[in-house]
C-alpha cells in the first residue's frame, strides 16, 4: 500500500522525505539532473513543488557510477 499523501510536496518536506537537503536538490535542478515540468514544477503561488514519483523513476533508471 503506498502511503504517499500527495504526488508533488515543498522542497522543504521533500528534504525530510528523502535525506537531499534543499541545496542539494537546487543544485541538481540547475546542473539539469532534475528538468522543470519533469522532476519539479513551479507552482501558480511560485512555490517549487517536487514530483516524489519522477524522482524515484531517476533514481531508479540511474544507477550510481
């Protein structure tokens, strides 16, 4: 059963979900690891939202090096 509450959360919770601090995750979306519309979307408030399934499918079809 999949306990997620919602497909896109804060950058904020998004960090306490997944152990990436905010920096990490704003480092990854500006090198282009994370593309806009794909990974996270700007929200209508301006908010950046993190999509908790696309980063899974990244860190699944993306094997360490």
């Amino acid at each position: 059963m999949n306990m997620r509450p919602m497909k896109y959360v804060t950058l904020r919770k998004f960090s306490e979900l997944t152990g990436y601090s905010k920096q990490a995750a704003e480092s990854k979306m500006k090198r282009g690891d994370w593309m806009r519309d794909q990974h996270y979307r700007k929200a209508p408030d301006g908010r950046i939202l993190m999509d908790l399934e696309a980063i899974e499918k990244w860190i699944e079809e993306n094997p360490a090096a």
